[in-house]
C-alpha cells in the first residue's frame, strides 16, 4: 500500500514536472516600444502554452550596470537582454551571449543590413534587432518658410548655422536649433562623435592613438560651442534627448539634429504643440558625408549563462519578427510599430501612411555604415562610439570636457588637450601601445 | 521686538518647511498632470487633474507583488537587525573594553564606503548562494546596511540607562539574561521603537542593492519607481505616479510615527 501511494505520488510529482512553465526573465529600456512589446506579450504567452514571460523594466544606465554585471560573473538572472549596438559585438567576442540562428520563416534578409552587420561577428548573429535608429535633422518648417529659406536637400553645417540665425528669435522663446550638450558617451558625444566623424575626424588612428587634438576634432568643437553659444537656448550643457524633446514639443527649438525616434514623439500631436509644421532632411555634413548620422539599435540576445535558450530564442524570433510588426499595428496602431530594423516595414502602405517621417528615418539608417564611418581609416567598427570596452570610460571623460566648454568653464583646447591625455592614459592601461 | 522675531522665527521656519516640503509638493502635482503638461515651460500650477498615469501604472505593473517585498524586506530587515544590535549594543553600553569605541567608529566607517565598491563580490556571494532576486537576500543585506546606525543608536540609548539600576538587579540574583529581558528591554523600549522606525524607514526606502540584487521576483518599491524612468520619451507624469504611490504607504506611517522618529534621531545630540 506504501509502495503504491509513493509511486502515485512520484507520478503526480513528475506530471507537474512535466507541465512546469519555463518563466523567461526578459531585462528591456523602458521606452515607447519596450512598453509595447510587455503589451503584446500576451499574444506569444497565447502561442506558447509552456512560456511564461516576467519583465524587468529598468533604466537605460541601471540596466547596462545590471546587465553587465549579471553577464560579467554569468549571474543568469536574465534569459533575454535588451543590450545596445556597442555592447554586443564585445560580449559576442568574449562569448557570453549565445549566437541567434534564425529559421527560414525568420527572413534573416529582410532584415537592413546596418544592422545586420552592427549586431553581428564573424558573421554569426549575436543579437536580434528590436529597433534602430539612426540621427536627422528636424526643423521647423514653419519658421524656416517664414525667414524666406529653403532647407538644402543635403545641409552643410555652414548652411545649418546661417539659417539658425536667421531663425534665432529668443524674444519670442524660439532658438536657432538645440543640440546635446550633457555628458555622456550616449549623450552629447553620441552626437558630438558624428559632428567629428563629418569633419573629417577619428576617435583614433590606426595605431589606436587618440586624435583629439587633432584640426578636425578642434573645428568641429570650436563650431559647436559657437553655434550653441549664439543660436542655442541657455543651459545647453544639461540638455540631452529628453530635455530638448521638451524644448522642441513647446515650440522653442527651430532645428534639432537627433535621433530618428524623436520624429514619432516631434510629430504626435497628443504630445507636441508643433506637430504640424515638422520636416525633416539628412544629418548636416562638412567635409564628408562618412559618419555624419549615426546608428543605433535596442536589441535582444540570450546570453550565455541562461539555462532556457531555446525558449528565449523562440521568443526573440517572435519579438523581432515580420508578424510582431503586423501585430503591433494591428493592435495598436501602424504609428507605434518598432522602426529600423526591416526593409519590408518600410513597403508597407499602411505604415507609410501613419509615419510621415519613415523615408527621412530609412533613408538615414541605410546611409549610416559602422565599418566605414570616418574619413581616414580608422581600426575600431561603430560610427558614435568605437565598438571597444575603454571606450565607456574615455566617451564620458570626453563628454564632460565638452560639457564644460559649451559652458564656458574650460577653453575648447584645454578641454580637448585634457580628453587626450584621459584617452591616451586608458589606451596605455588597456595595452594598445606603450 | 519679541513679538517681531516670533513672527521672523515663524516666517522663517514656513518658509524652510515649504522648501523642504515642495519636491513632495511638486511630485503629488506632477502625478496628475498629462505628459505634456508635466514638461511645460513654464512650469503650470493649475490643470484639469488627471488618473491616467495611475491607471498606467497599475496596468502595467504589479503594484501589490512590489509593495509586498518592500513590506517583508523592511519588517524582517529592521526585526533581524534589532535581534543582532540589542545585545551588541547591550555589550558595548555596560561592558566596555578598551576596544570598544574603536570598535563603534570603525563600524560606523564601514557606511562611509560607497556600496558600489563591494557590487561585484557581494554579487558573486550571492549567486553562488542562490540568493539573487530573493527577499532573503535582500534582508540580509538590508540588516547588514544599517546594523552599523542601530547598534549606535542603541548604544546611545543603554548608556543611558543608570548602572545602578543593573546593580540592583544583581544583587537581586537577575541572571543576564534576567538583567536584559526584566530591565534593559522595559527601559530601553523608547529607544528600541525609534530605532526599529528608523530602520524601517531607510530599508523601504533602500534603491541601490533593491536593483541591483533583485529582478523579477523580489524587486521592491524603489525598482518600480526606476522601472519608469526612460532615456527617450516623455515619463515624468508616469514617474511621479509611480512615486507617489511607492511612498505614500510610508508617508502615512511617518506621519503616525513622527514623535518617535524625531525623538530618535535627535537622542544623545545635546550631550
């Protein structure tokens, strides 16, 4: 009788077993899409019985340090990640994510291939892209019309600057154009990098010496703090995406070079008072078009340590998926769908009717090349950061150098002077030369 | 004259009041603003009050799972703490060796290091423990952050209880543990609440370890509020909402509690 109640017992043990949900952590960025895909993973919970999806939602700089972190001592508290176009070729490098193996159903090429390659390594995918971005110029076309200008097809930042004054009106709270002034590899040396990279400058040489003090780094900086100091609203140097996206919803910027993801929230008329009278063109260029608009993407890899990579897999290929596009805009609207990753997000009518920004916004991403970003070869892959793991440290030393001259608390030479000796000082600990 | 500096003295004590108060102030307004009105340059002070981000929030989160953890965490982290720095304390107030200040400032000198200094260890410690994204280890972790401030603060208490009295008791033939249980406890009972709120407070209140050591099961209020702000996109409405509702419960038990918490913190300054 013992014997028999064990081995019933043992039975209904196994069964439960055998019916246990696999529960995938899923670590994203809080943001517009991110908040969608949590919406939407009902639907994938729907079509796969045995998965059950649990988020953790967190800020962008929180989750880096977390995700970092839990990859770094292979923590595995997360089965997907949403990790970012620079740190995905140096974690698939060192193998802590497990290569993405997409099925025919997937249609691995109707996916761009900016981002293709920026997410790739040896030709293995190491993350699948959820969206991408890249950086434009918006303007307003009301007041460029007004001034008696017309937007060039392809701007030169001479150009950019002669029609910010024209434009400048701070009498009635209106400024010549607002750009990124706040510290940060991601914040204002995202944008500064491309100023760099269009004026014909490198974040380093082929030895992998810094080139700060280079002429194209000295042009481009001496412009900008220029440019802000007499066109830009005051208090640049604190200003980053969301700060300006503020500035430019209630009507007070003129231009704003910036990711292409702004132009959704720039033209919702829920959220910006100048919808309306929004246009767009290409990033501003100098002396080459080379790296003059950068390229972003969120996206989602396993890593390594995950003990449920086939289900995370799975759901990565759902996530990123043709169907998820459709999805979402069925459900929610073609407006809202996750942009920059597709070619065939972009052929669709209903798409391209909802997002009057989508030919500024693909014509950009196909435009921008992470493998070819500067005009003199440079050895590091990226074209806002160099895909390196000192470049972290020496994006934010830099970045607070310019913070502090655009407010005027440094000279742009001894700012530049200083960020070579912070960048040549980690390149030496790093053991690029000696 | 005395009547001016009373009114100078209440004037002046508004006015600090109001300053400290006005973030809380600001928050609770930008909880019910849309998210156009919450960025709005100038700032706006009337508006048609909205529930949206509350109603967000709530879809979008599982409020109740977090205020839970936050619940256990802080109750189990503050008793857990009281069981170890009662006695410490008791030790340190009545059987003091030549070692013992050193031994109260150099725990105190272990809140001057900057958490993140230990992140990766105590992070390795606690996977190999399995005790990521537990509530047990975030207790833990919270009693060990403020051992340090109740042991001190419990110290300041028991040392001034009169000697004497314990002497009493002794000869009364009270065993320590007699002497702990029948004579510190009673009269140490208005330090012991002051502290067991204070830590109280400071665990529910705790963001660093909270998202760093937890994800999705043992994440605490303050990993809700983090979870809305964004890099792109308007999220202050959202974020204030979150807040707000993060706080209030603690708020609320603050305002009851304000007596013992000021007594606390204020014990042993005018020595």
């Amino acid at each position: 009788m013992k014997l028999k109640l064990t081995a019933a017992l043992c039975l209904v043990a196994f069964a439960a077993a055998a019916h246990a949900d696999t529960e995938l952590v899923i670590a994203t960025v809080n943001n517009g899409h991110m908040v969608t895909m949590e919406k939407m993973g009902k639907f994938f919970e729907k079509d796969n019985p045995g998965i059950k999806l649990k988020w953790v939602t967190l800020e962008e700089g929180t989750l880096r340090q977390r995700v970092t972190t839990d990859i770094a001592t292979k923590g595995g508290q997360f089965d997907v990640m949403t990790i970012g176009m620079y740190e995905t070729p140096i974690w698939g490098k060192k193998g802590w994510l497990a290569e993405i193996k997409p099925d025919a159903k997937y249609d691995i090429d109707d996916m761009l291939p900016a981002m293709r390659q920026g997410l790739s390594v040896n030709g293995k995918l190491y993350a699948a892209p959820f969206y991408g971005e890249s950086s434009m110029l918006m303007y307003r076309s009301d007041l460029v019309e007004k001034a008696g200008l017309k937007m060039p097809a392809n701007p030169t930042w001479t150009q950019i600057r002669d029609i910010a004054a024209k434009i400048n009106d701070p009498a009635k709270g209106v400024y010549g154009i607002c750009l990124r002034g706040k510290p940060g590899w991601g914040d204002n040396m995202a944008f500064l990098t491309t100023l760099v990279n269009s004026y014909g400058g490198q974040w380093f040489d082929m030895k992998w010496k810094p080139q700060l003090t280079t002429k194209p780094w000295k042009d481009a900086i001496t412009f900008y703090v220029d440019l802000l100091k007499k066109y830009g609203p005051p208090g640049s140097s604190a200003n980053s995406f969301n700060e300006i996206l503020a500035l430019y919803n209630e009507g007070k910027c003129g231009m704003w070079v910036d990711a292409t993801i702004a132009a959704s929230f720039i033209t919702d008329p829920k959220q910006s008072k100048v919808a309306d009278k929004v246009a767009f063109a290409p990033a501003p260029v100098q002396v080459t078009a080379k790296g003059s608009n950068w390229l972003w993407a969120w996206a989602l890899a396993v890593p390594a340590s995950s003990t449920k990579q086939e289900a995370a897999e799975k759901f990565i290929r759902w996530a990123t998926s043709k169907d998820y596009i459709n999805l979402v805009g069925r459900e929610v609207g073609w407006g809202n769908v996750p942009t920059g990753t597709r070619k065939s997000t972009y052929a669709n009518a209903d798409f391209l009717k909802a997002a009057k920004f989508a030919d500024a916004e693909k014509a950009a991403i196909i435009s921008a090349n992470p493998k070819d970003s500067t005009l003199p070869k440079s050895p590091y892959v990226g074209v806002q950061f160099a895909s390196i793991p000192e470049f972290q440290a020496i994006g934010i030393a830099t970045g607070q150098q310019m913070s502090a001259a655009l407010a005027g608390k440094v000279s742009v030479d001894k700012a530049l002077e200083l960020s070579q000796q912070a960048a040549d000082r980690e390149m030496k600990k790093a053991g690029y030369y000696k | 004259m005395d009547k001016t500096l009373l009114w100078v003295r209440t004037g002046a004590a508004w006015l600090v009041a109001l300053l400290i108060f006005f973030p809380i102030l600001w928050l609770g307004m930008t909880a019910f603003k849309t998210e156009l009105q919450a960025i709005s340059v100038p700032p706006k002070f009337f508006f048609t009050p909205t529930l949206e981000n509350f109603i967000e929030v709530q879809s979008r989160s599982d409020y109740l799972l977090y205020a839970k953890n936050s619940l256990i965490t802080s109750v189990a982290s503050t008793l857990l703490g009281l069981l170890i720095a009662a006695p410490a304390a008791y030790s340190m107030a009545f059987f003091q060796t030549r070692r013992t200040k050193d031994l109260l400032v150099w725990m105190l000198s272990t809140k001057m290091m900057p958490a993140v200094g230990v992140l990766i260890p105590v992070y390795v410690v606690y996977q190999q423990f399995q005790l990521l994204d537990t509530r047990l280890g975030l207790t833990i972790i919270f009693t060990m952050s403020n051992l340090p401030i109740m042991v001190w603060m419990l110290y300041s208490y028991f040392k001034d209880i009169p000697r004497e009295i314990l002497e009493a008791a002794r000869m009364d033939g009270a065993t320590l543990y007699d002497e702990f249980r029948h004579v510190i406890l009673p009269l140490g009972i208005g330090g012991l609440a002051s502290t067991a709120l204070l830590c109280l407070v400071l665990s529910w209140n705790e963001s660093f370890w909270s998202l760093n050591l937890s994800s999705a099961k043992a994440g605490t209020l303050a990993t809700l509020i983090a979870s809305y702000s964004s890099p792109e996109g308007l999220f202050w409405a959202k974020l204030s909402a979150a807040s707000l509702m993060a706080i209030a419960p603690i708020i609320v038990f603050g305002w009851f509690c304000q007596k013992q918490l000021v007594q606390g913190l204020t014990f042993g300054a005018v020595k």
